[in-house]
C-alpha cells in the first residue's frame, strides 16, 4: 500500500512546494500556446472546424495515453514517469517552429498533447501523495491555484507575443520554459518508493488503468469540462465577432475568480460534503454561460467572467479529490489518470464538437450547448450515485 509520511495535517512542506514549481512551469506553457494555437491556426486560413481540431486533438491525444500512464505511475514510480513525458513536450514545442502547415500543426499539437498528458498526470498524483487525506481537497484546491495562475498569465503572455511582436517569437520563447520544467521535474522527491508500488505483469490488460471508484466523478467531470473547451477555444474569436477588441481581460478576471473560489471551496466540501459545494458551482456556470451567448458588452463579458471563474472554479478540485478519496490509496495514478481522461475527453472532444456545431447555428449557439451540458452533469452524477448508494461525506 502507498505510504504518505508526511505529517497528518501538515500540507505546505518543502517538497509539495517544489512540485508546485513544476507545474506552474509545465502549465505555463500549455495555457500560452493553448490560447494562441487557435488564432495562428486562424491566420493561416484554417477554418473554425480546424482551429476546433487544433484543441480536440491535443486533448484526445492525451486522452488516449490516461490509461497507459495511470498504470505506469501505480506500477514504476511517480518521477521517473514525470521526466520521460517532459521529452515528446519539449519535442513538439520546438517543432513548432518548423513548420507553417495546418496540417503538421495539427500533428505536432498530438505530441504535444502525449507529453503533457503524462506531465500533469504525474504532478497531481505526486501532489495527492504529499497531502494529507483529511486536507486533500484543499490540497488539491491549493494545487489547482497554480494552474489558476497560469490559466491568467499564459493568454496574456501568447496575446502580448501575437500583437507586439510574432509567433515566430512566441514559440522560440517557450523553449526555456520547458527546460526549466525538465531541471525542476529531476529535483522533486515523493513519498512513493519502489516498495510501495505493486508491480504488475506486463500485459496489454494491465495498461489500461480505469479506477472504478472514479468513474462518478470523472463522468460528471466529461460533461463539465465541454464548456471549459468552448472558453479557451472560441472566445478570443467570438469576443472579436461581437466588437470586443480586447477579450484578454475575459482571460485576467476568470482566474482571479478561481483564486478567490479556492481558499474556501475545498474546506467546504471537506467539512460537509461534495454537493455542498457541486449543486451552487453548475448553477453558477450554466447562468454565466448564458450571459455569454447573449453579451454585446464589456461589463456582460467580465461578469460572466466572474461567475464561471468562480463556478466552474470549484467543480474541478472537488470532483478530482472526490475521485481520488473514492479509490484505494494505491491506485491513486489510476484515479488520477481516469479523471484526467474525463477531462480531456470534455475539453478535446467539445472543442470538435462544438466547431462542427457553428456549421449548422450561430456562433453563440456554442455557449448555450455548454450550458446544458454542464447542466446535464449534475443529472448524470445524481442518478449514478443514486444507483450506488447516498453521497457521503468524504
């Protein structure tokens, strides 16, 4: 059985702020090139069912590899796993500055999504290790901040490169970055030793890691996360369809919004239980999805921002700690990978989705399909933990 030996309450150690490092490093990147890969898509004349691909394969690509990676982490150890993903991530960041083709974009954003696929698969099992469970939606919520930020910086970064100076620039700029995560990522130290990992047969059944326990929560998470994908894929060019000129300032209030969600959210649903806190954050998202179908404004626009910031915010550190405190401490990669693969199948698989979708309706009719899906969410979640039993209390 895995081991955590880090002080039953203590959470802010040395180590677990070493691999929030990491991830700001790692997540960086991804947030900077996941905001401007669509527009240079777009200036390359891609249409808006090749800028959906763009996102969709990136996420799906990463989607594939959940299973294998969940295995790998639970069988050969948290680091090593960490590292070796870093690579096909540094490969297709430099890639990119090779090629002007619609098409091997689409191919190099695959690799791209291989490597961070086992890269942030890596972080946050190593971050649910070194948090104690009676903190660990908190943990996890303290976690998430630190893609929060970089969910707020990295746009800005991509959209400041795109106007002042290129994309050429951009992508060579990003080349350190993902160094630095490579160095960082060889200095962290878990709590998971050999001993403790429970060594499987090679066998191709054995590479599929789905987590039973997990199933629930990632289910909700699919439906979720489509309107995440709507968000980061389409707003800068819908933003622009309505005459907002600067859209960024959607991209600084957001994550703000989930800041500020996270220094309470998780000791919530730690006190009391998930829905506490599940049932307000999809009344909050649907409503602020709503506003953006119907925004011609600025002030629509950032209360929107506001209230999906603090909305869906919320629903992703309780529903990730409520898969992981669902299954068995030693298949905590698995947990992690199965919830991560409901994530990417959201994001990667709405962001195709709902391109396709604005070659039948409106361009804002995006925002509307989101919002039912997010809606649904909560209904399927019901009705499967109705089939198991009553939610309880983590």
């Amino acid at each position: 059985m895995i081991k955590n030996t880090a002080s039953d309450e203590k959470l802010w150690t040395s180590r677990y702020l070493q691999l929030l490092l990491v991830n700001i490093s790692t997540h960086l990147i991804h947030f900077i090139l996941l905001v401007s890969m669509p527009l240079y898509i777009r200036e390359m004349g891609g249409s808006n069912t090749q800028i959906g691909l763009a996102t969709g394969i990136y996420s799906l690509s990463a989607l594939l590899f959940r299973p294998l990676i969940g295995h790998l982490l639970d069988n050969y150890g948290r680091k090593p796993i960490l590292v070796i993903g870093l690579i096909p991530w540094l490969a297709g960041v430099i890639l990119l500055n090779f090629t002007s083709s619609v098409q091997l974009q689409l191919l190099i954003r695959l690799i791209q999504g291989i490597g961070f696929s086992v890269a942030s698969t890596s972080c946050v099992t190593i971050a649910t290790d070194l948090t104690p469970k009676s903190r660990l939606a908190e943990g996890i919520g303290y976690f998430g901040v630190t893609v929060t930020v970089t969910n707020a910086v990295g746009p800005l970064i991509g959209l400041f490169f795109i106007d002042h100076l290129s994309y050429k620039i951009l992508f060579v700029a990003v080349i350190p970055l993902t160094i630095l995560a490579m160095v960082l990522s060889l200095l962290i130290k878990t709590d998971v030793q050999k001993s403790d990992l429970g060594r499987k047969k090679f066998a191709l059944k054995n590479l599929v890691s789905i987590e039973k326990g997990a199933v629930p929560a990632s289910s909700m998470m699919v439906f979720a996360s489509l309107s995440y994908g709507s968000i980061i894929t389409f707003l800068a060019a819908f933003g622009f369809s309505r005459g907002i000129e600067d859209i960024q300032f959607f991209f600084i209030i957001f994550p703000c919004a989930v800041i500020f969600s996270r220094f309470f959210v998780g000791r919530i649903s730690d006190r009391f239980s998930p829905l506490t806190v599940l049932i307000p954050a999809i009344f909050l998202s649907v409503i602020s999805l709503v506003m953006i179908y119907s925004a011609h404004s600025v002030g629509v626009f950032a209360a929107a921002a506001v209230l999906y910031g603090i909305g869906y915010g919320s629903l992703l550190p309780i529903l990730n700690a409520l898969a992981v405190s669902s299954s068995p401490s030693e298949k905590r990669g698995a947990a992690n990978a199965t919830f991560y693969i409901a994530l990417d199948l959201g994001i990667g698989g709405g962001s195709i989705l709902l391109g396709y979708i604005t070659n039948f309706f409106s361009f804002a009719s995006i925002y509307l399909f989101a919002a039912g899906s997010v809606a649904f969410s909560l209904v399927l979640f019901l009705a499967i933990n109705r089939s198991r039993g009553r939610i309880k209390k983590q």
